[in-house]
C-alpha cells in the first residue's frame, strides 16, 4: 500500500502496490496524479500499522471486482456494438428515402415544367383567337358600316329622284 497527499490539493490518497507509476485522477480535485513508489514520510508509521487482510473474503473481492467489470465492460460493448448497427442500418435507410424523394421530385419537377410548357402553349392560343375575333368584329363593323352607308346612300338617291320628279 502507497499512502501520499494529492500535489494539488492535498488530499489524501491510498493506493494497492499494483498502482504504483500510474497516473490517477485524485478523487477530490480530479486533477491527474502520478502515484509515487513509496509512502510518503509522513504517513511511513501509519501504514506499517494497518494489518494485511485476511485470505478470505478480502482476497476475493479485487478478483470479483475485476469480473464484474469484464462483465459490465462486455455488456456496454455489446451495447455499443448494437447501437453502432442501429446507426447503419438507419443511415442505409435515410438515404434510401432520401434517394425517392429525390426521384419523385425529379418527376414532379417534370410534371411541372409539362404544365408550364402546355399552359403557355394555350396562353398563346387565346392570345391568336383574341387578336382573330377582334379583326373578325373590326372587318364586320366595316361591313356593317359600308352596307349602312350604301342604304343610306340609295335612300338619299331616292329623296333626291323624289324631289326632281
């Protein structure tokens, strides 16, 4: 066991030999901390007086520690793993849907142009028809015009043979 103070905030901190030269994050401040080799001077009576644990239930528990972790570690891969396929899977199939729309799009897009294209194709139809009625209606005013004037024209011819006569 390496008892030492965190050289941040002083904390103190215990650790089995296995940890000694690793770099932990200090359970107070959460800063990184290197363990040292060896217990720091002021705690070297304090750790000679802790009795070692006995070989029963204390010796199993890191054992079972570590199982449980292997366990939980291979659960959250498995979990991960899933969640990984799930993401494939719905990526391949926004993409799927991503790609219809795109098409009917393209098709609606095409429809539209088609109505456009037709819609102006009729504009200039009644365009034409228009501009045909108003030369019909203008050539029949004229018609209508000069068939008054010829009435009136023999009419005045006949007032006029009427007075001579």
């Amino acid at each position: 066991m390496v008892k030492f103070r965190c050289t941040v905030c002083a904390q103190k901190i215990l650790v089995n030999d296995e940890g000694i030269g690793l770099v932990i994050p200090c359970p107070n401040c959460r800063r990184d901390v290197a363990i040292p080799t060896e217990t720091d001077p002021e705690f070297q009576g304090q750790i000679l007086s802790l009795a070692p644990p006995p070989l029963g239930a204390g010796a199993l528990a890191p054992q079972l520690a570590r199982l449980m972790m292997d366990r939980l570690f291979q659960a959250l891969y498995h979990q991960r793993r899933q969640l990984l396929d799930a993401q494939r899977a719905g990526t391949v199939q926004v993409t799927l849907v991503e790609q219809r729309l795109a098409g009917i799009q393209a098709e609606y897009q095409s429809q539209i142009r088609a109505y456009e294209q037709r819609v102006a194709e009729l504009e200039r139809q009644l365009t034409q028809r228009e501009e045909e009625n108003r030369q019909l209606i203008r050539e029949k005013f004229l018609l209508a015009k000069e068939a008054l004037d010829r009435q009136l024209e023999t009419q005045t011819e006949s007032e006029d043979y009427v007075m001579r006569a």
